[in-house]
C-alpha cells in the first residue's frame, strides 16, 4: 500500500511541484468531483470539498453512495455502512487505501 501512495504522491507532485498530504489529496479530488476549478474557496466550500471527496473514495467500498446533486452540481452523500473506529495510524491508511483505489478506478496513473 505505502508504493500505492507514494505513486498518488508523485502523480500530484509532478503536475503541481509539491508533496500533498492526504487533505491535499482529498481536496484535489473533491475539486475534480465537482468540476469547480477556481483559485480560491472558503472554508466551508473546502470543507465540504474535502467531504465528498471521503464519500467519493469510500463509496467503492459500499460505506457510501450518492443520493443526490445540489443546485451547484456538487453530490450529495448518505452513509449506508458506519465506518469502523479505528486508531489513527490506521485510520490514516484505510483513507490513503481507499484514495490509491480511487486513483486506480479512475485511471489517474500515468503509467
């Protein structure tokens, strides 16, 4: 898993010159879930940003599934399994697994 991430890393530093953490990696996919490319969002946007993207990369794990879309075209999520309590080392690695799969699904590796 860890040469997974490391490939989402380098995909994201190649194109934008710098090293994400997975908050920077879940906010460029909510961007692209959303297709809304601007230089700047508050902080709600962002976080709501980075919300879809979790539901997005959990949902291929049937944890969620999109229920609607808003006025704005952004998705709208429901929680159909609870996601398990974990410790966050682990935590951090069942989100950058589901992200690496994200990536792998909709073929955002170079090679």
């Amino acid at each position: 898993m860890v040469e997974n991430w490391e490939k989402v890393e380098n995909e994201i530093f190649v194109k934008f010159n710098k090293k994400p953490d997975i908050n920077g990696v879940l906010f460029l996919i909510g961007v692209r879930e959303t297709g809304e490319i601007r230089s700047k969002f508050n902080k709600e946007e962002k976080t709501e940003l980075l919300h879809i993207a979790m539901c997005k990369v959990l949902s291929y794990s049937g944890y969620y599934v999109q229920k609607s879309v808003d006025e704005r075209g952004w998705s709208q999520w429901e929680l159909l399994k609870k996601i398990p309590n974990m410790p966050l080392k682990e935590q951090e690695n069942f989100i950058k697994s589901h992200i690496v799969e994200y990536f792998k699904i909709e073929n955002l590796f170079e090679n």
